[in-house]
C-alpha cells in the first residue's frame, strides 16, 4: 500500500508519522502500511499542517521528539492550544530523551514515549493499545454527554409539571366557593 500523500482522500484509519529522519518514517510505515493509511511529515509545521487538515482522519501520531522547524513539544503544545490533544493520541519517538523532556512531554498529553531503537512489535502492541484506549474514553464520553443531557431535558420536563401542578392548585384554591370551602 503506498503512503497516502496530503492531497489524496484520507480515511479515518491514517496515522501521521512526523520524524525528520526518513529511515524512522519507513520502519514506522513498514510496520502499519498494511493496516493504517499512512501520511508523512519531515519537520514540526508539516505536521501541523496536516493535523490541521486531517485532524478528523487521524487515529495516531508518532511525533520526533527533535526536528527542523517546529520541534515535537512545539506541536505537542500547539495541539494543547486547539483541542487537538483530546482526539488525537501521541506517541513520542525519540532517541535523545531527558527527564526533563520526557516530564514535559506527558504535560503536554502525550500519551506514550517510545526510544530509539525500537522493535516493531513492541511499537504495534503500544500503538493499538493507545488507539483503543482513545477510542473507549471518546466513546465512554459520548456516553456521558448523552446521559447527562437526558438528564437535564427530564429535569425541566418535571419543573414544567410541578409548575403547572402549582398553577392548577393555585387556580382551584382561588376558585373555591365559600360553601364547598
């Protein structure tokens, strides 16, 4: 399957991968070719760019960590900044990580950090696990909001009753004759 080039029809199963090291960008795509449509980014404003445009298509990022441009925490954040980050799950790659940039990382929601070397199947399993667990969260949530505006929508249908029970009553009291008091 080739990569899905920017241009093309994206389907909702597409992931990105953002690495400036081409070498990275074929293991990750040899490793999901088959199952996932895939779309390449070389540097941080690419991978922007296209979260921008496909970012109700993409199922997965795998995000470098250091890259021209735009570094991964750079578009981590700019993720954070339009919502991207709740919908879209990301996985770091990298093979120069700190503490310090790896603490920074998961403040900024990423979802897992992944070191180079790596061996596919390990990135697979993590990978799926990930998807699945956005995919169960987004649905749970979605659960919730439906419950929620049942909820209030009964809610205010029995404030409706209970005035118009308040207002009958209020009537009948008003109404009442002096012999039948």
């Amino acid at each position: 399957m080739e990569t899905t080039k920017a241009t093309e029809t994206i389907e909702k199963n597409t992931i990105l991968i953002a690495d400036d090291a081409e070498i990275n960008r074929e293991m990750i795509k040899f490793i999901f070719d088959e199952q996932y449509h895939i779309i390449e980014a070389e540097d941080g404003e690419q991978a922007i760019n296209i979260i921008t445009e496909y970012s109700d298509k993409l199922c997965l990022l795998f995000l470098d960590l250091l890259m021209p441009k735009k570094s991964g925490l750079d578009v981590l954040s700019f993720m954070n900044e339009e919502d991207y980050i709740n919908y879209i799950p990301v996985i770091m790659i990298t093979g120069e990580a700190t503490d310090e940039t790896d603490e920074k990382a998961y403040e900024l929601g990423a979802s897992d950090i992944i070191y180079k070397p790596f061996a596919p199947n390990v990135v697979m399993r993590r990978a799926k696990n990930i998807m699945e667990l956005f995919e169960h969260r987004i649905y749970v949530e979605r659960k919730l909001e439906k419950r929620t505006r049942q909820l209030r929508e009964s809610r205010e249908k029995l404030e409706r009753s209970n005035e118009f029970l308040v207002n009958a009553l209020s009537s009948v009291v008003e109404f009442r004759s002096l012999e039948s008091g």
